[in-house]
C-alpha cells in the first residue's frame, strides 16, 4: 500500500501482543522483531472463503461471502430443522472449529446487526437479536459498539467521526440523518439503516452448485468385467451429457459401487486438464476397473465428478477419419496436444500426477534455484520465460540436495597440486586435476545470499565432481553434484 508493506490479518497471538491489520509492517517488527511474516494471498483467500461458503449450505441455501472473511448465512425457516437457532450456530461452530477455524457468530433480523455484533461483540459470547425485534431492542443492543461495526466506506470515516466525538453508534442517532449526510456522506446514513433494519439491503447469495454425477440402479445385479464396462460406459455417456450443457471439464471421476452384501467401493481417475470425451475417460478407467471387486453382484452404481473445471469450448477435430465404428463424442476438449495429454493422464493415474513435472530455468545463478518444477501443460508464467544463460561452464547431470559438506579440502586443489585430496563420507579421494574457480552468487536483492567459488575436480578413478568453496574467513567445502 503506496510503496509499504501492511499487515493485512494477524493471529490471536500477534494481536495479544499488540499487532493489528492495517499497522505498518515496519511498525510491526518494532513491536515484535521476531514476528513471523506471510505474503497475503487476497485470492488464494477468496477462493477458501467461497469453499468454505458452499459447505455452509447444509445449514441454509441462502449463503453468500461477505468481505475477506466473514459469511452471511440467511437461516430464516431452516433453524427449527437444527431445534432452533441457537442448537444451529452450535453446529456451524463445531463444524469452523473442526477445520481449526476460530469464528465469532451472532443472529440478527438484519445483515449489517449481525456483522456489527459478530466483529465487534463479545468475543465467545452468541448474541442473538430476536427477528422481528423493535428499531429501539436493536438500538440499545448496537448502542455501545464502534461506528467502524457499520461497514464504513471508506474505512477512514471512522477515523474521522471519532475525531468529532461520535465514536459510538448511539451517538448517531442523536443525530438528524440529513446532517450526517451532508457532512459524511450517504454511505454513513444508508449503512446505520440497513442495520436497523429501516433500509433494505441487498444480498448476491451463492447458486447451490449442481452435482455433476450419474447413477444406476440395475434390476439384476452385474458381476462380469463385460457388464461393469457397460454400465461405467452409459454412466459416461450421462456425465458427458451434463458436462457438455454446462460447459466444464472434468479433472477427476470417482466409481462408486454397492454390492448386494452391503458393501461398497470406489475407483478413481485424474485427467491433465479438463476432459469431457466419453472415450479417452472410459480408456483411464480400463486399468482401474481390474481393481473392482463385485462380490455377489452390483446393485447400484453413481460415477462423480469430484473436480471440474471450466472448458475452453469444443475443438474441431480431423475433418476425415478412418472408417469405423461411430461413438458419441459430446464435445471433444482435446486439442493437438491430445497425445501428450493422453500420456500425461495415464502417467498420472499409475503414479501419481504430483510425480509429474518439467524443468523450467529460473532467472538465478545459484544451481539449487536454477530450476523449478512445472507442469508440462502449464502455460509459462514469471520466471518460466527466462532462458538458460547462454554463456556458462558445463553444468553436473546430477546435484545434491542438499550440498553435502567434504570433511577435508587440501588447499593444493586451488592450486592445482598433485598431492590434493577430499575426504566425503569417510572415504578418502586423491584429486589429480581440479578447474576453477568459478564464482557464482545470487541475486543482488538477497542481502545475505551465499559467495562460492565451485571447482571441476577429478579423482584418479576418472570420477568428476563440483566442488565449491563458502566462506572467505574460514572457507568450508561442499560436493553440489557429479559429471558423467
């Protein structure tokens, strides 16, 4: 913020000792020099505040995010399905705190009175304002809470009404509203009626997401792999359907089966990036559906897709094709990278997607920060553009991770003696020829990055390793890599 790095949320330890957002971090450190600091990430954030919205559905399907980190649940109607409103902010409490969420609740007839009392109230207290209660029940429960409780905008009239005394919501209503209108604007009057419920205030809640899912009921259980495939084809054929209407992709499929015997099982599939061609996901699912086990029979069948994404739209594929079966296709998201996709997905889901990666360079001369993992289908983005340097000594096939400290370097590897050796991992190795140094440092905005100088050494079994020398005072060697 304007050239200076701001404390945008604090935990309950850092505010006990005095830390609050919108300090300076500079202020911070002065309070607390050992604070530990995070980069905020607003969207990161945004996206776990809508998560964490749609698992509030369970309680009510009118739910929408409010702020950076505060939801509007409206529970008109659904409090007497949880034994009344208190019973049901006890369960949404335990429900935060199971994901080690600390939350402030209040119940309100109106949006502003509940963010009001939930920000500013009691800290573990459940204050609850009756619906339907008076303008003046609400008055004197917000009476003594900050005018910052009314959602400012900007945040700054706070500031500024307290300089005039008016410090706390009851003073405003000493107050004409065409007197605080002009001189702080309409922000200040429509905010302290929308709390007291004499303005109406208006809510975008969240759509209830639609289950991207199929299921099958089977009148005669199946248990041969010819019917399972058969079943998982037309659940396909659905799924891809529903896929197609909605424009989205899907990232990964879940089989869920129950037996006749009670029991129930699921397979899974992950796919490289968002698919919804009946075909290349029933040819993921051909391994996997060796893993089912029917029992006596399967009774019932639902395939789900836990992870979809939105498509880029329908690629035209080959405008002539070899004569041959005719199957559905509902949309291919496959470009003319399909090959490699196809590889990608049946890497991924024999050993994982997250074993899955491409170096890319990184705009560094350190060796460890040189390269960075990516996804081989992602697009570059900041430092996946940057380019080997073009002009560098051989560089080792293999590095250590980290370097490996050598116990002893004599010092005629600098000088090139015949009488050099190392010690590295208690065994003792003659070093006949050694090139170097070569002095590598890091990026100049890391005030205490590390100075080496590496070396090229070779022993007298024709092993060759990269050396490198730390410290001016009290050198200490390291083994980064191997040659060959």
């Amino acid at each position: 913020m304007r050239g200076r790095l701001v404390i945008a949320a604090v935990n309950p330890r850092a505010a006990r000792a005095g830390l609050h957002t919108g300090m300076s971090l500079a202020d911070g450190r002065a309070i607390v020099p050992d604070v530990a600091v995070h980069p905020a990430d607003p969207d990161g954030d945004a996206c776990a505040l809508e998560r964490l919205a749609r698992w509030a559905m369970r309680f009510t399907p009118r739910v929408a995010p409010a702020g950076p980190a505060a939801l509007f649940l409206d529970v008109t109607g659904c409090e007497r399905l949880f034994g009344g409103e208190e019973a049901l902010a006890a369960l949404l409490r335990e429900g935060l705190e199971s994901f080690g969420l600390t939350a402030r609740l209040a119940l309100a007839g109106t949006l502003g009175a509940a963010w009001a009392l939930a920000r500013h109230g009691a800290d573990d207290e459940l204050v609850v304002i009756p619906p339907g209660a008076a303008v003046s029940e609400v008055e004197e429960a917000l009476a003594e809470l900050p005018v910052a409780a009314l959602r400012l905008d900007p945040p700054e009239t706070a500031a500024e009404l307290a300089s005039f005394g008016l410090d706390k919501i009851g003073a405003l209503r000493a107050l004409e509203p065409a007197a605080l209108d002009e001189r702080f604007g309409p922000s200040l009057v429509r905010r302290l009626g929308q709390a007291l419920g004499l303005v109406e205030e208006h809510v975008a809640y969240l759509h209830p997401s639609i289950p991207r899912e199929a299921r099958r009921a089977f009148v005669e259980p199946v248990s041969t792999a010819k019917d399972i495939r058969a079943a998982v084809n037309e659940l396909l054929d659905d799924l891809c359907r529903l896929l197609k209407r909605t424009g989205e992709g899907v990232r990964r499929l879940r089989l869920i089966y129950c037996r006749v015997d009670g029991g129930q099982g699921s397979v899974a599939i992950g796919t490289s990036r968002p698919r919804r061609r009946r075909e290349s996901l029933m040819a993921l699912f051909a391994e996997q559906l060796q893993r089912v086990d029917p029992g006596f029979g399967i009774e019932e069948m639902a395939l789900a897709a836990d992870v979809v994404e939105e498509s880029p739209g329908d690629v035209q594929g080959v405008l002539f094709q070899a004569v041959g079966p005719v199957t559905a296709d509902y949309g291919s998201v496959d470009g003319g990278e399909d090959e490699l996709a196809g590889l990608l997905d049946r890497l991924g889901n024999r050993f994982g997607f997250d074993c899955i990666a491409r170096p890319v360079p990184r705009q560094s001369w350190l060796p460890e920060r040189a390269v960075q993992r990516r996804w081989p289908m992602a697009t570059p983005a900041g430092d996946a553009g940057a380019r080997w340097p073009a002009r560098c000594r051989r560089r080792p096939l293999r590095l250590l991770s980290p370097p490996e400290p050598v116990e002893a370097v004599v010092s005629a590897v600098s000088g090139g003696g015949p009488s050099a050796c190392m010690r590295w991992r208690g065994r003792s190795r003659r070093v006949r020829f050694a090139d170097g140094p070569e002095r590598l440092e890091c990026e100049w905005w890391r005030e205490h990055g590390p100075r080496r100088d590496y070396y090229l050494a070779e022993d007298d079994a024709g092993r060759r390793y990269w050396l490198f020398r730390e410290g001016s005072r009290v050198p200490r060697w390291f083994l980064h890599g191997f040659f060959g």
